[in-house]
C-alpha cells in the first residue's frame, strides 16, 4: 500500500466517501448540511472570507465524521461485546463530532445574522 501513485491514494480516499455514504447516515445528513451552507452562500452572496470559514469548517465536519466512523469500526471489529470503556470511547468520539457541528452552526448563525437581514431587505426593495 505504501508509495502508490496520487491517483490511486485518491482513488482510496473516494472509495472511503463512498463507504462513508453507503454505511453512515450521520454521513449523509452531515453531507447534506454542507450542500445546504453552499446554498446558503450561493443566496447570501457574503465576502470570499466567508466561503473560505464555510468551506473548512464543513471539510472539519465531514472529516471528523469519517475519523468517528472509521475508529468506531475499527473498535466493533476488535471488541464486538458491549463493555463499559467501548461505550466510553465511542461517547467521546460522537462528542468530538457534536463540538465541531456546534462550531459550523454556530458559524452559520453568524453568517445568517451578517448577510441575511441585508438579503432580505434588498428583496423587499
């Protein structure tokens, strides 16, 4: 697996988003909110800067949650059973990826308060 070409690294890493999408609804619907921010963006026409914060805070989301989905794989694999200490790292991995959601929708709030009313007003114009 080491040293293969960029085009077969990317072919992995495309194969894994596709897994991601078959296997993980918190996938998808975290999939979905990125293309829902992109929309949001394309309405509110806001400052480049905005696209860039959108951009990585929606690449942080997804990639976290690919990290969350992969590492609670990894632990089905090895313990299958329930145990008190797999509930634990799996609570910590889910709240990982509840930080950063918090995070992006916070950013969309703020993004929604700076260019929504002024969106809002002008088609009222």
């Amino acid at each position: 697996m080491k040293n293969r070409s960029i085009g077969a690294r990317i072919g992995f890493a495309l194969s894994g988003w596709k897994v991601a999408w078959r296997r993980e609804r918190s996938f998808r619907t975290q999939a979905w909110c990125a293309l829902v921010a992109f929309a949001a963006l394309i309405v509110l026409r806001p400052p480049p800067i905005w696209w860039a914060l959108i951009g990585v805070v929606c690449a942080l989301v997804l990639a976290l949650e690919l990290i969350n989905s992969a590492l609670e794989a990894v632990i089905d694999l090895l313990h299958p059973g329930i145990h008190p200490e797999i509930k634990a790292i799996k609570d910590m991995l889910a709240g990982a990826v509840l930080a950063i959601s918090c995070a992006a929708l916070f950013v969309a709030v703020v993004l929604a308060l700076a260019y929504g009313w002024a969106q809002l007003a002008a088609l009222q114009s």
